[in-house]
C-alpha cells in the first residue's frame, strides 16, 4: 500500500493511495505522518490530509526524487500503529425544530424518523481529518442506506451545531454557514474554539457517535454549555 | 521606544474592508484557511518601505468609497491599486508613504488600475492576534470585515517617525501582466490533450464572482471531470468543476475540496489575479518544469 508521490509547487508535494477509503487506508496516512514529521520535522510548515491524499508543504525545496525514494525506502509495516480507541460522544437533538429536513429525509427513504434517527445514531464514525470549515469533521461510516444527493439549490444558512448527510458524507456543521446537506438535528457541543492553541477536541482517526438528545436535554445543554465527553 | 495607542476611525466603508497580514500557517489541519493580504506582494512591498516586519498588519481595501480619519501621528504607505486618494481633501499619491497628523482625513475614491489598495502604517496594524495571526477571518476574529464606526489600533508617538524620503518607485506594471505562471496540479494529469491544449491556449475572464474565497473565470470547458475524494487545496489552486468551470482558489478558500486540481498558481500570480478585475482576461503559463 504505497502511495505515489507528485511535486505539485516548488514548495508542495503529495502523497496519494490508489485503493478505497478505508481504516486500513487512514492507518497508512496517520504512519507516513508521522515519518514526514521524523524525517522532515524541522522542513515542515504545514500538512493537509484527505481521504486518499497526505499533503505537505516545506520551507525550502528539496532536491527532485528525494521524497519519492525516501517513500520508497520506507518499511511502512513497521512503523504501522493500531487506530486510537477513543469514542466521542456527541449529543444530537434529532427533531424538526433542529432539524429542518428530518421529516423530508424520512419520507424521501420511505421510513420512519425513527428508524432514520437509529440509523444515523448507531454506527461509529472514524475522524479521517478536518476541512471545509474550522473544526469540520469529515467522517467516514454513514450507513449506504442514508447516502443522499446533496440539495440542489443549497441553503443560505444552516445553523451553527447542525448535523448533516451530503452524498455519502455525514457531518456536524460548527459554525452557521451557508450549505447544500440535509439537516437532521443540532448539537449544543462546541466544536472549534479559536481561543485554545489546539481549537479541537478529537484528532484524526478517533471516532464519533452520535446520541440522541430530547429538545429539552438540548435547550438545557444550550444554555449550560459542557465539553463532549470520550469513553 | 514608547509606544502609545491610537486609532484609525472607519467614517465609510464599501464592502470588504479587512485587516491582513501574511496569514495563518499552520491551522490547516484543523480545517484553518490560510487568509493573510490577497495581494502580497504589495503587502510587502508597504512594510519594506514602512521598515516594518514584512508580515505585519496591513488594511486591504476592495472598493472605492472608504473614508477613514486617524486620531494620532504616524507614517503611512499605499501600494497596490493606483486610485484617487485625498489627504485632508488634497490629492495624493497612491502609492508610497505618507505622514500623518493628528485628525487626518484619507479618502479612497475611484480605482484606475488594479482592484485592492493597502494602507500599510508604522509598525502595523494592533488588532488581536489569533492563531498566530491578525488577518480577520470568520469564526476565527471578531471582525470579518470594517464597518462605520470601527476603530482600528496603531501605535502612535507624538513626534512624527522618522523615516528617509526614499523615491522609491512603486511599479504598476506587473500586476498588468496577463500571463499567470501555474504548475500542473494533481488531476492534472486525468485531462485529455485537447483540454490541456485549450487551457494553454486560450484567453480566460475574470467573472463578477470574484471574493477572498475563489475568483470564478467565466468560460466553460468542453471537458470536465468527476468529483473525488476530498483532497487539499490551496490558495492558487485551480479547480476545474464538474460543470466544466475554472475555479481559482484564493486566501480564504477552505482548505480541501473535491472538485479535480488541474493547476497550481505561485504567489506572484495569485497577486496579479487578485489585481484584476471582473472582464479582464488572463493567460495561463503552465511550467511543466518544476
């Protein structure tokens, strides 16, 4: 499982897997992370990951097939680690009050919405990385049953909190912004806190679960805000 | 040194007037644009002459019409946009610098050439600094953009600064190039010959949607191609969406995407771009070569 490599600016190269997005696939991303960082820590100004893809940017440039033969060179196996066990707990108020597209979603899979709210509730979702906005999560592990076309004309705006299917993906919107996902609750979690030198709670590979909340549960942890909780 | 605080007062704004400076490195793994002066290469060029940090705050301004009064003396610099400015009504010039007294009034009107004006000041720009940055961002700084009323910090002292009356020139010349330098980005690669031939070849405009986020050029390809899966992008990225349209991502722009990268600008051709205006038309240079 070794990923090629391509020299995409002077300053910026990427590492990509040919094979399906997977837990497997992120263990072999989170071990070549940490070699870069090894190897090239000093170098290193930025990384950007994605599901297929490592990126990096260095301070100066390198000479031409240093990374591809340093790739090469690398007995990945060895250095690969077990995905972290932590599970966060993220409360969801699933209702039409938070959740505007509930309803529709249900009727448009021809289920009920409790059946809906079970399907999305029951899985764990493994943190692949973070884009879109600050603090968005993208996940990896929606049931195939609720993939979902994104809407075709997107909302101006969704609420901050908002937890969301888009095509395959689900993900809980951390702040108010514009978007095209179906909303079926809201979380009373905060999920990006630009005043904290680490502004996130979770880090890439962890996994998520969504639990259910009733509306009063979530007016309640709305106003007394509380940090998510792991197990 | 002693450095006192004093105030830039915005009287009236157009949209999108923003604190900037060299951007947020670092973040992007907490899903963290870059930001930072959409033009940096007029960003340093202001704090070269100010013999400020090359990174230091600077006020980007998108739109004619803005009005600001500063409550204390300093030095200023204008780069960028060549634009008509008055100084307590009189004409000045827009670019180089300029001192400052107590209860001067700057006026930005009519853009000539170019589509952003800096105002670089001594020392920069004192505006809270989060994640290692000044540059206002939303979710990230309270501000997103200035409104009337704002009051932006500088320090101040009672005596002018000194400073040597250096002629340097600032030179319009380069943000006029059409011709913008970009490697071949990773999907680069998926496009067949013909695409790759036109993208070389042909003349693009710059499209009404042109923000901090994306500049989008207003012709459509024959070709396109499919999303995948979510990858980074950066500033300068080109992506090519599967509607057929070109994408230029600029310093806002979030830091993955899933529309196909065929191209990746450098930092002097997101300046240039960032200097057009909507109708102007670019070339692409692609260096194969890197």
């Amino acid at each position: 499982m070794k990923p090629s490599v391509k020299q995409i600016s002077p300053l910026i190269y990427e590492f990509e897997w040919d094979s399906k997005v997977s837990d497997q696939l992120l263990q072999h991303q989170l071990s070549l992370k940490a070699n870069l960082q090894k190897d090239f820590g000093s170098a290193i100004i930025e990384l950007r990951m994605g599901f297929k893809t490592l990126a990096v940017v260095l301070s100066k440039p390198l000479e031409a097939t240093l990374l591809e033969d340093w790739v090469k060179s690398l007995n990945l196996k060895k250095s690969l680690k077990a995905l972290p066990e932590k599970i966060w707990q993220i409360p969801v108020c699933y209702s039409k009050e938070t959740g505007r597209d509930l309803e529709a979603l249900a009727k448009h899979k021809n289920i009920s919405q409790e059946e809906l709210i079970s399907l999305h509730s029951q899985p764990l979702y493994r943190l692949h990385f973070y884009g879109f906005l600050p603090g968005f999560m993208y996940l990896n592990g929606l049931k195939e049953e609720l993939h979902t076309a994104r809407k075709s004309v997107p909302d101006l705006t969704v609420p901050v909190g908002s937890v969301a299917i888009g095509g395959s993906q689900t993900g809980i919107y951390p702040s108010s912004s514009p978007g095209g996902w179906h909303l079926l609750g809201q979380t009373p979690i905060s999920l990006f806190d630009s005043k904290l030198s680490i502004p996130v709670f979770a880090i890439a590979g962890e996994r998520i679960e969504f639990t259910p909340i009733t509306i009063q549960e979530f007016e309640h942890l709305t106003k007394h805000p509380q940090k998510p909780i792991s197990r | 040194m002693i450095k006192d605080i004093g105030y830039l007062k915005i009287l009236k704004t157009g949209p999108g007037t923003s604190i900037q400076d060299k951007g947020r490195v670092g973040f992007a793994q907490y899903g963290v644009p870059t930001s930072g002066a959409l033009d940096s290469r007029s960003l340093t060029w202001v704090n070269h002459l100010l013999q400020n940090n090359h990174s230091d705050a600077v006020l980007e301004i998108c739109q004619p019409g803005l009005q600001i009064q500063f409550d204390s003396p300093t030095l200023i610099c204008l780069a960028g946009a060549k634009a008509a400015i008055k100084l307590n009504g009189g004409v000045i010039s827009s670019d180089g610098i300029h001192e400052i007294r107590e209860s001067d009034l700057l006026e930005i009107g009519y853009f000539e050439q170019g589509s952003i004006l800096y105002v670089g000041i001594k020392n920069g720009f004192q505006c809270e600094k989060i994640m290692k940055s000044r540059s206002w961002y939303a979710g990230i700084t309270a501000e997103v953009f200035a409104k009337k009323g704002d009051q932006i910090p500088y320090f101040t002292k009672q005596d002018l600064p000194n400073y040597t009356a250096s002629k340097a020139r600032w030179d319009f010349k380069w943000s006029q190039n059409n011709i913008i330098e970009a490697y071949p980005g990773p999907e680069w690669g998926l496009l067949n010959q013909n695409t790759k031939d036109l993208i070389e070849s042909m003349q693009f405009t710059i499209s009404e949607l042109k923000n901090r986020m994306a500049i989008q050029l207003s012709e459509l390809l024959p070709n396109s191609l499919p999303e995948m899966a979510t990858a980074p992008v950066y500033p300068g990225t080109v992506q090519l969406t599967s509607g057929g349209k070109l994408i230029v991502l600029m310093k806002d722009a979030q830091v993955t995407g899933g529309y196909a990268r065929i191209l990746q600008i450098s930092e002097e051709g997101i300046s240039i771009l960032a200097q057009k205006q909507p109708r102007q038309l670019i070339r692409f240079l692609v260096k194969k070569n890197l």
